[in-house]
C-alpha cells in the first residue's frame, strides 16, 4: 500500500440489487420490516417504493475496497452518513455505484473516501474508511 496518493482511486464497482437480494438480506440480519419488500407497506409510510436495508448499502460500500486492502484487519474505521434510500423496483431492480478515492494519506494509514450512488444521486455521505497502511 505504498505509493497512494490523494485522489487516486483503489476501487469502484456496481452492485445490482434486486427484491431477491433484500429478502436474503433480512434473513441474514434478521431485519424484516415489510418496507424493505413489501410495496404496499412502503407506501402506506410515504416511501417511494421498496427500500434496500441501510446497513447493506453500507456493506455493500466497505465491501468495494476488501479486494484492494487485503486483509480486512487493516481496516482502522468506518463511518457513513444515510442520506437518500435506495429505491429497489420490482423488475428493473437498483444499481448502486460506489467508488474509493484516496481522500488523505499519512505515515501509518490512508482515508479512503467512498462515493456512492444511485441513479446518480448520492445515497451516503462522509463515507469513509481509515485503513493501516504500514
């Protein structure tokens, strides 16, 4: 991991999310709120529609920079901040983009700054991971 500078990009992928991959989801965390795959529910609280679980989008953007870092234990923090949900249709389902960017780097670790997005709207904000570099 030598050699980073700010702005360098370690990572970037999309994931494709469908209303298989959010029931899959509540089994694994055992979070079974119907708004997460029930349209009907999801309306009846002002919802646009079926929302992917915040904890997996967030997964889902740590999970970006695991090939890069190697061993995960180099993973210092992790922090985001939910701003617009990720709306999961039916057929088409979502994809979510997320990029890692090199946001500072200092003798013993990097800040990696995660973008990540939905149809192009930003779905967290401060987004970041600290890892050790050395």
């Amino acid at each position: 991991m030598t050699g980073l500078a700010v702005g360098d990009v370690v990572a970037e992928r999309t994931v494709h999310l469908t209303r298989d991959s959010l029931v899959r989801y509540a089994g694994a965390s055992g979070d079974f709120n119907p708004i997460h795959y029930r349209d009907d529910v999801a309306a009846s609280v002002g919802l646009p529609g079926v929302l992917a679980h915040g904890m997996l989008t967030m997964g889902l953007a740590v999970g970006t920079i695991q090939s890069w870092v190697g061993d995960t234990a180099r993973i210092l923090e992790y922090g985001v901040r939910f701003t617009k949900p990720v709306v999961v249709d039916a057929e088409a389902g979502a994809d979510v983009t997320v990029v890692a960017k090199v946001g500072a780097v200092d003798d013993e670790s990097a800040r990696i700054d995660l973008t990540v997005s939905h149809e192009g709207t930003t779905v967290l904000v401060k987004a970041q991971v600290r890892v050790r570099t050395v």
